[in-house]
C-alpha cells in the first residue's frame, strides 16, 4: 500500500501533504484490495485542483475536483472516490449472488 501526494505548479504546506495522505489512507483502510493511491494538488492562478488516483486488484479509479480552497477539494475528491468504491463493491455483490438459484426453484 502506498499514497503519494505531488504537487504541480507551486508549492504547498507540509500540513496539507500531511491532510491529504490522511484522507487517502482512510480509503486503504475500508478497501484492503487498493494497492496504491496517488494525490496530485495543482494550482493554476486562484483555482485549486486535487486529483486522485486509485489503483488495486480489479479497482482503477481516477477523480478531480476543482475549488478555491484545497482542503474543500480533496474532501470532495475523497468523498467521490468513496462513492465509486460503494457502488463498484455492491455490483461486484450484486453480480455473484445473480447466479445462485436453489435447486428446489430449479426442480419446479
């Protein structure tokens, strides 16, 4: 398991490295089938871009949010990054239990 978190276009807060990596680990910790997860923070004049990356056996996920201010967009990153996994996770799920019939449904 790894989180990298890069920086593009200027620099940023040893604290802020330090939130994100936070954020990016919680997602290792409820999903044990991620491998690595990449932060990139890009600033571009007064707009502030965070990027995730999530790879893993069968995971590869990418999402990017956009704001003013660069804790409210690797939340929201995260946050959406959380709703891919669910919504991979349950059709993973879902897809198993489709072709379990009982053998007395199937005799009938």
């Amino acid at each position: 398991m790894s989180v990298i978190v890069s920086v593009r276009n200027g620099n940023v807060s040893d604290t802020l490295k330090k939130y994100a990596e936070t954020k990016a680990g919680r997602l290792v910790e409820e999903y044990p089938k991620i491998t690595s997860v990449r932060v990139t923070l890009d600033t571009q004049k007064s707009r502030c871009k965070a990027e995730l990356i999530v790879r893993g056996k069968d995971i590869d996920m990418e999402a990017d949010n956009e704001s003013f201010d660069f804790y409210e967009s690797i939340d929201t990153v995260v946050e959406k990054v959380v709703h891919q996994l669910s919504k991979h996770v349950d059709k993973v799920h879902d897809h198993k239990s489709h072709h379990k019939i009982p053998i007395k449904e199937m005799e009938e």
